[in-house]
C-alpha cells in the first residue's frame, strides 16, 4: 500500500510540474559509437593500424517524421588523437530503412586523404518528410572497409 501510494504521489508531482505526460513526438536524436581497433591498407598499399580511441558520432535533427539535418563525425581521443593521418579516404553513407522496407540509399559524403581531425559529414537528401517510420543510419567506412554503422528510429 505504501509503494502504491508513493508511485502515486510521484507521478501526480512529476505531472504538476511537467515532468511526465504526452507532447509532441520529437525525432532529434544523438548517439556515440566506439570504433573498433582495425588495420587497413590506404590507397598507397600502406597498411594502417587504428587503435581504441575513436567514435562515430551522429545526430538527427527534426520532429515526428520531418528530418531537418543528419549529421555524423569522427573524434578521437588518447593514442588515437595523436596519430596524424589515421583514417584515409572516409566514406559516410546515409540510408533509411522504413518500418517492414528495404534500406534506401540517401546522401553519400566522401572525404578524400587521410586525417585525424575533421572528419564531418552531412546527408545533403534532407530537410525530409518521411511517410512512414523507420530508421535512419550513417555508415563509416575508411579507404572501402565498413567500419561501423550508428542508426536513430524515426516514428511520427
């Protein structure tokens, strides 16, 4: 009884003063994914190794199923920062896969040589209404090796 009482209390506070209750349904969405440690070869032949240390970030900008902006960068830290010249030839890849569809390709934004810092991109296919939810993803590669993918649900 006493439990009940309180779960009571705390939701009739929190609804008092804004905390809970229905709004409207908001789609911007930021997330960070860890890159793993990989080797790869770069266009001349040289093989590269990328420690720990680096992420995905990306970002959703919008309300319900109107996309404003989809955004993804890189950012290292530790030994990885310290390395000139880690990722070459970055690719990011924008897709969407609608609830129950197939994955449709978006916006691709390629960045050519090698860097450390200033790894950004943006999915040039929006401002966007979607019909339908689903989830909308951007995939990293470096020099043609997918590396890792990060991916929002979108819903109206």
């Amino acid at each position: 009884m006493r439990r009940a009482l309180r779960a009571l209390l705390t939701l009739a506070a929190a609804s008092t003063l804004g905390i809970a209750g229905a709004g409207a349904a908001n789609a911007s969405a930021y997330g960070v994914t860890p890159l793993p440690s990989f080797s790869y070869q770069d266009s001349t032949g040289a093989t590269r190794s990328v420690p720990y240390g680096c992420v995905l970030i990306h970002s959703v900008i919008g309300e319900g199923l109107n996309i404003t902006a989809q955004n993804a960068s890189v950012d290292c830290a530790g030994i990885a920062a310290m390395r000139s010249g880690l990722l070459c030839d970055v690719v990011v890849d924008f897709t969407f896969r609608p609830l129950g569809g197939r994955t449709e390709p978006l916006d691709t934004d390629a960045l050519s040589g090698c860097r450390t810092l200033g790894i950004k991109a943006s999915n040039g296919d929006v401002p966007k209404d979607f019909d339908t939810g689903g989830k909308l993803c951007a995939k990293l590669s470096v020099s043609g090796r997918a590396v890792t993918t990060s991916c929002h649900v979108v819903s109206g």
